[in-house]
C-alpha cells in the first residue's frame, strides 16, 4: 500500500552507509571525472540547530559532490535538510561541522558575498525599491563593474528571459511568472559558477509551474552553469534533473540519476517517495523470496536469508485469472479512478494488500468487480529487495 | 443607471457627512486658521507703544525680520542678531534630526527584529517619556548636566575632572535636551517602516555580492526612506519651533527663533514683528518640507 514516509525509522540509516554509496558511485558512476571538478562538494557537513536537550541536527554528516554543468536536485519532503544545505552553499549559515567547497575551494567560512554563487529564493526577495533592470544589474553593480557591461549584460538577461519589453517596470507591476523570470535572470547575470534554486517553482500554479520547468532547463542548458535544485516535488525532479539526491531526516537517503532513483530504490524511504510503491514482507530463500502466503518469487536477495521487504510498483503489478501459470491467488478489494489509470487494491491470501495499476478502458468503469477472485503476477525483475 | 431615490439618498448621506463634521470644522476653523490669519493681519500693522499693534498699515514687520533700524538716523542695517538666531536654529535642528536619526534608526532596527511579544514591550518603554509634562522633563536633564548636577557631581567624586564640565546654558545643553525630547518622534516611524521590511531581502542583497554596507546602503536604507523622511519631519518641524527647551537649558542668551518671537509679544513689544517672524517661520518650514519631500521621493516611485 502506498507509505508515507518513515522518518524515524530511517534516523538509524547511518552515514556508514552513505559514505559506501559515494564510493561505490565514485568507482563506475563517476567515470573519468575527477573530484577537483566538481562545482559544488560537502565533506561530512553537519548543522545543528538550537542548543543542549532542544539540538536539532538538519544535516546530519553529509557528503555529495555536485558536477560541473550538471543539473542536480535535492529532493524531500520538508524538513528533510535540503534548504538548510542549500543555505550552507551559499553561505546563510555556516556549518556546525564540515566542510564546503565551491570549484575547488574551501569557502566554509566565508560570507555569502564572497562565494560565486546566487540565489533563486523562493519568495524571489526581488527589491521593490528597483526596477526590473536594475534588480538584474544589482550583482553587477555591487561587484564594481562598469557601467556599460553591467548594461549589456542586462539587456542579454532580459533577452535570456524574454522580458525585454518590462526593463523599466517596477517588480510589483508583474506577474508572479515574470517575477520568477527577474529572479533568475538577476541570479545568472553576475554568471555565478552554481545557481542555487530554493523551491523557486512552488508559488506559481500548475500551468505555469509546468512552463517554468521547461524554461528553466532550457536557461541551463544554454548558460552551461550548474544547477542546485531543492523541491519537494518528486515528479518536478524526475523531469528535469540529471542527478537526484533523495535527503530525509537530515541525510541524503539516495543519489542518482532520475531513472536510477525510480527504477532501484534503495530504501523503503525512497522507494516511497517517489512514485507508489507496495512493500511485501518476505523470507530469502535460495533462488529468490517467499512471500507470507507461500508463493516463491524469483528476486535477487544477494543471498541474504530471514525476513526481508520487497518493493514493487502498482505499474508492474499484472492482474489475471487465478489460475494462470505464475499467479498469486488474491482478491479484489476496490478500485479508484484516476483519468488515465485504474488503481486496484488487491489482497493477498495472507491478508496483505497491494496496489495494481491498470491503464483504464474507454469508459473509465471498473473492468474488474470487487470481490473478484483474480490472480496477480509481477513483470519479470520488477520486485526490489530494499536495504532495510 | 441611478435611479431618482437612488440619487436622493446619495445626496441626503452627503449632506449628512457634512452636518456630522461641522462640529470639527468649526474647530479647526477657530482654532487653526482664524488664528492664523489674525497673526498675518498683525504682521502688517504698526506696532503698538506698550505692545499690541497700531492699525496702521506697516511693513515694519517684516523689515525688521532682517534689518534693524538704527536709534540715531534711522538706516537699516543687517540685523547680525536675528540671522545668529536664525543659524542656530537652522543649525541645532539640523543637528538634532540628524543626531536622533543616528541614535534612532539602530534602535528601531532592534525594536523591529524582535519577537512580537517583547516588540510591544520595547514600544511601551519608548512611550513612556510622553507621560510626563515637557517642563519637567526638561528641568530634569538640567538637573543631570548643570555645572553642580549629578554628571558633574559624579565625574567630580570619582575624580576624573577637577572642575565641572560647563554644559548648562550652552547649544550643547539645546541639543542634548531637543535630542531626548524628539528621540521617541523619530523611533516610532522608523519602527514602521523597518517593521514592513521584508528581512528576507537582505540575504538578497548578501547574495548578490553586497557588503553589509552596501546592503544597508542600497537596500535598507532605500526602501525605508519614508520612514526616515517621516521621522525627520516630526522631528526637525517642532525643534526649528522649539520654545521650552532652549529657554530652560540654553538660559537667555542662546535663543532659538521660539524664543525669539515670545521676546517680541514679550518684553520686546513689537507684536507686528513677532507675527511676521511666525509667519516667515511657518513659510520657511513649509518650503523647506516641499523641497524635502521631493528630493526624498525622488526615484522611488516613477508615477510620483
């Protein structure tokens, strides 16, 4: 069945744990790239906040390298850690422990005015006093830079995000669309190595959100700068990032690319927050695990024995007659409409439920009725066993 | 389209407005412009021979606002007095604009950035002077600096100086007194203006490679530049008149212009001058303001 997240539960994940993930990831993910290229790196950060019995650890010793040039998401719900890391980045707050480096260089202790790195805050904080031109040229301006080049960058921003025409209005005369497109082209004017973007999507509706999600990859693909991503929209991330850290409880649980994240979960959290997910209890077994109702089905459990939790998505849950070859007696218990898909809940002979997702018919009925005796199958090496 | 009852209610509820501000108007009638233009009556007549005025038309008045006539033959001459008067005016509420400008925006700024519980305390506390009469407030501050008042007294006691620092009676003694008496003018619009301040702006400003000075310089101050231009008008409008003050700490020689128009209905019993010099004061501050207004508001609102 569908889970919320399990934040107490994942507290005892250990940085251990983490620390193999980098390792592994640096070995055959990272390929050739080295780590002196990497735009953005955190060694064994961690901030506290509050004092004595009330301390509250944000972040919790993490470690993650962000490469140049790529789009990179910090994914979560809230309270998991990634704004305080994003606030670290840019120097807003200063780490209770660790290390931060930008391109290279420790910059751990320095103001935020020092670090070559800009904000999309997600109030956008444009200044009311200034107009649209001169919120984008307001990096420049404080820089020192001449005032013909601060002009010409201007005008290349306002083209960048196609608001030419609003040069002299007043930030308050525009929509929260073109706010957003100020706030951004006033963050990329000064041509900062990393743009840090705080949840800059979430104040704009559906529509806009989508436009904005497509603009915003299109302005990275064209300036080439690296982008720091915080969201707590799982679909927002898989769309446009290259690499997703999934952060909860002050950790980051899992980092890869979207399709990575989606289809090899590495934990019950993540499997969990992105997408829907059915977890099954089960024992290992030699060739694969037994499932509470007896059935064996075929999954790489890496030979591990005892109780086990696999993770399978309603998507890849196949719905058929009880005696088909393979078939998991079950029952249907209901079924929810959801325009382009079929939810059905299923119950197993052990009584645990599970969710299967069928495109719907023309008609949008359910083609199956509740209390139907059916079978249930699982798309070959569907079923994930997670690291819990 | 309105229709014929429609328009008789609309006008029988103006009519209404009106009948219920009468009672204000006629005081503000009586009390503010009546005066008023009995005091520019008054500054074109001659002077009476034991005070009041002569009716006699008479620019006397204002001639005299910069020229005195000399006893023996009659020329005019430049009034070195009046303009020392005149400056120092200028000068101490110039000076003490500033002076509580500089004191009161870091207070406003703390004020504001406090928790809303500890915020109205902070705001109560600043109220407080108000409580109790001017005269006495100011009787007090002499009582603190006088050559035998309790600075004095202590600096003494504990020995650092031998002989009293002489304070009393000196634009010092002005300044500090209309400093501590308008402070509270200055913090309270202050406080508004920094309290609409979005805070979240400044990690904006740090962000985008502004020092903190630059960040006050180009962002704070900007955007709570009509609390400052309120703050200085409540405060510089009252000191250019301030009366008390300077009478109680600046004794009889350091006269402001307050001081100045009192001597003239006063002992000096040259009304038509004194009503001149209310007038020209009340023209110069109006000016001044004008100029202020336009020069503060410049910029910051294309459509202004």
């Amino acid at each position: 069945m569908r889970e919320g997240p399990r934040f107490l539960l994942l507290n005892r994940i250990g940085c251990t744990q983490y620390d193999q993930n980098i390792r592994k990831m640096k070995t055959h993910d990272r390929g050739d790239l080295l780590a002196e290229t990497a735009a953005i790196m955190a060694k064994g950060v961690t901030k506290a906040f509050g004092q004595g019995e009330t301390v509250v650890r944000a972040l919790d010793n993490v470690s993650c390298e962000i490469r140049t040039g790529e789009f990179f998401t910090l994914l979560g719900p809230s309270g998991c850690g990634k704004t305080t890391l994003l606030r670290l980045i840019a120097g807003f707050e200063m780490p209770t422990d660790g290390q931060i480096l930008i391109d290279g260089q420790d910059v751990t202790g320095q103001p935020p005015n020092k670090r070559a790195v800009n904000t999309v805050f997600q109030s956008y904080a444009l200044f009311p006093h200034l107009s649209v031109a001169e919120n984008i040229g307001f990096g420049l301006r404080m820089k020192g830079i001449a005032r013909a080049e601060i002009d010409r960058t201007v005008k290349e921003m306002l083209a960048l995000v196609k608001l030419e025409a609003m040069a002299g209005r007043r930030t308050s005369q525009l929509s929260g669309g073109q706010q957003q497109r100020v706030a951004l082209a006033r963050a990329l004017a000064p041509r900062p190595k990393v743009l840090l973007l705080d949840e800059p999507l979430s104040a704009l509706d559906l529509k806009l959100r989508k436009e904005m999600q497509v603009e915003l990859k299109r302005l990275q693909t064209e300036t080439g700068i690296t982008f720091v991503f915080v969201t707590h929209d799982q679909e927002e991330a898989l769309t446009m990032s290259d690499r997703i850290a999934v952060m909860s409880a002050g950790r980051i649980q899992q980092l890869g690319a979207p399709r990575e994240i989606y289809t090899r979960p590495r934990n019950r959290f993540v499997a969990s927050f992105i997408g829907d997910t059915n977890f099954l209890g089960a024992t290992g077994v030699p060739g694969g695990a037994k499932l509470g109702s007896g059935q064996v089905i075929a999954v790489d459990t890496g030979g591990k024995g005892g109780q086990i939790t696999l993770a399978v998505r309603p998507e890849h849950v196949e719905i058929t007659t009880p005696d088909a070859e393979g078939a998991i007696p079950a029952e249907v218990h209901g079924s929810v409409y959801f325009g382009t898909d079929m939810n059905y809940q299923i119950a197993l002979a052990d009584g645990s439920e599970i969710e299967a997702c069928v495109q719907s018919g023309v008609t949008g009925e359910a083609q199956i009725d509740r209390g139907a005796k059916v079978g249930i199958r699982f798309a070959p090496g569907s079923v994930l066993m997670l690291e819990d | 389209m309105a229709s014929e009852a429609e328009r008789a209610q609309a006008a029988a509820s103006t009519r209404n407005a009106w009948l219920l501000s009468t009672p204000a108007l006629v005081l503000l009638f009586c009390a503010a412009a009546g005066p008023l233009l009995i005091v520019l009556v008054y500054s074109f007549l001659a002077k009476g021979d034991y005070g009041g005025v002569a009716w006699n038309f008479s620019t006397d008045g204002w001639v005299g606002i910069l020229f005195s006539r000399d006893i023996f033959d009659d020329t005019l001459q430049l009034a070195d007095a009046h303009l020392t008067i005149f400056w120092r005016s200028v000068k101490i509420s110039l000076l003490t604009t500033l002076i509580t400008f500089a004191l009161g925006f870091p207070t406003a700024w703390f004020i504001a950035t406090r928790p809303p519980k500890a915020r109205a305390m902070w705001l109560f506390l600043i109220t407080i002077p108000f409580w109790t009469n001017l005269l006495i407030r100011t009787f007090a501050i002499n009582e603190m600096i006088r050559n035998e008042g309790v600075v004095n007294s202590f600096l003494q006691g504990i020995g650092l100086i031998s002989e009293p620092i002489r304070m009393i009676n000196t634009d010092l003694a002005v300044l500090i007194g209309m400093t501590y008496v308008y402070l509270p003018l200055m913090v309270l619009p202050l406080f508004a203006a920094i309290d609409r301040f979005d805070m979240r702006l400044l990690e904006a400003g740090y962000d985008l490679y502004a020092s903190r000075l630059q960040v006050l310089r180009h962002v704070i101050l900007p955007i709570v530049k009509p609390g400052i231009v309120a703050g200085s008008i409540l405060v510089f409008v009252p000191s250019l008149g301030a009366y008390v003050t300077p009478r109680v700490l600046g004794g009889g020689k350091n006269m402001m212009i307050g001081n100045f128009i009192e001597l003239q209905f006063g002992q000096g019993r040259n009304w038509p001058l004194g009503a001149a010099l209310s007038i020209a004061l009340l023209l110069i501050v109006m000016i001044a303001l004008i100029f202020y207004v336009r020069a503060a508001t410049k910029g910051s609102n294309p459509h202004g």
